[in-house]
C-alpha cells in the first residue's frame, strides 16, 4: 500500500468496514509510514473537533477548537449546493487542522 491508497481507504478504516486483511495491509502502511499514522491521529481529531463545533451550531465552541477549523466549518456550510458538492471538506480541514497543531 503507498500513501495515495491508504487515504483513499481512511474512511473505510475508521467505519470498521475494511476486511481483515485489508486492515492488515492498513495497518502495516502505518507502521512503516508515521506521516500517514500522524495523518490518521490528525484525521480522528478533525472528526472529533468538527463534531464538537456541530454538536449545537448556535452554541460556544469548545476551548480546544482551533478558530481556523471553525471558519473553515462555516464557510463549507454557507456554500449553496448539494453535501456531495463538498465531498472533500473534511481533507482540507484535517490539513487545516494538522498546520494549527503542528503551530502549537
């Protein structure tokens, strides 16, 4: 597996749909790559801080929710069309989201 595939199955990995030897080759990557095991933690905890900022919209925004996630997560909903127009929202986050950790 090289760096392109392992983000293309991300997803799959974090839903828990992989098979097991899927997972196996998964895994493996990550422990021959830590820029893509770092790309995972920073994937999960974009997941986790957009679901905090989501959780009640009109509400405060948890201290450890970086003001450029949050503009970013209000620009990507003010834009007019389909959810699937935005499919790659969540990548330019955790990129956004990874620069701000790596800045702290």
């Amino acid at each position: 597996m090289n760096c392109r595939e392992f983000v293309e199955f991300l997803m799959a990995y974090l839903d828990g749909t992989l098979d097991a030897r899927e997972r196996e080759i998964f895994e493996a990557h990550m422990v021959d790559c830590p820029s893509c095991e770092t790309y995972l933690d920073t994937y999960r905890d974009t997941i986790r801080l957009g679901r905090q900022c989501l959780c009640d919209p009109d509400g405060p925004v948890h201290d450890d929710v970086p003001e450029e996630l949050v503009a970013a997560i209000l620009a990507a909903r003010a834009q007019p069309g389909s959810p699937a127009r935005h499919a790659g929202w969540l990548s330019q986050l955790a990129a956004r989201l990874a620069d701000t950790l790596r800045r702290r």
